[in-house]
C-alpha cells in the first residue's frame, strides 16, 4: 500500500531498489491487474534492480497489461535481462 503511495512511495522503491531476490515475491503480492500505474511503475522500477528468473517474470506479465505506460516500463525494464527464447513470441504479440 505504502508503494502506491505518490509521496512515501518513492522512498519504499527507492529503498526496495537495494533489496534482494526475497522482494519480489512481496512485489508480486503488493502488484494485481488492476493496480493503478504508479504501483505498477514502481513494481517495473524495481525489478529492474533485482535481475532473477522471478523478477524477469513480473517484469513480463507487466509487459502484457493494457496500460501503454506499464507495457512501457515493463519493456524498458526488460532491455536490461538477457533475451530468452521461449519470452520470443510473447514479446512478438505484443508489438503487432
């Protein structure tokens, strides 16, 4: 709750940036589809500082959600993950 905050939750990212690969399953439960951006942003943010199998995952289904903005982040967090194969054709839909 406090991570979808506009003020506090930046300082909760900012620190949840240095966390290790035991955040990403609270990132995962904090995060639904129908967080609003902002969480979600910051869920992208985060996860691009936690480069494991798991937060890759997040950072994919967040490439998927209908917000452009989210996709965005999601895809900009992405860039900096090793490609995958089997994510290929799930990356292809979403650019067609």
């Amino acid at each position: 709750a406090q991570l979808a905050d506009p003020v506090a939750g930046r300082e909760v990212a900012n620190a949840l940036k240095t966390g290790r690969a035991e955040v990403v399953p609270l990132l995962r439960d904090a995060w639904h589809p129908t967080a609003n951006r902002l969480l979600s942003e910051r869920v992208a943010a985060i996860c691009t500082t936690i480069r494991t199998a798991d937060s890759r995952q997040l950072l994919t289904t967040l490439a998927q959600q209908p917000d452009r903005a989210v996709r965005g982040a999601a895809l900009r967090a992405l860039r900096r993950f090793s490609n995958i194969d089997a994510d290929d054709a799930t990356f292809r839909t979403l650019l067609h």
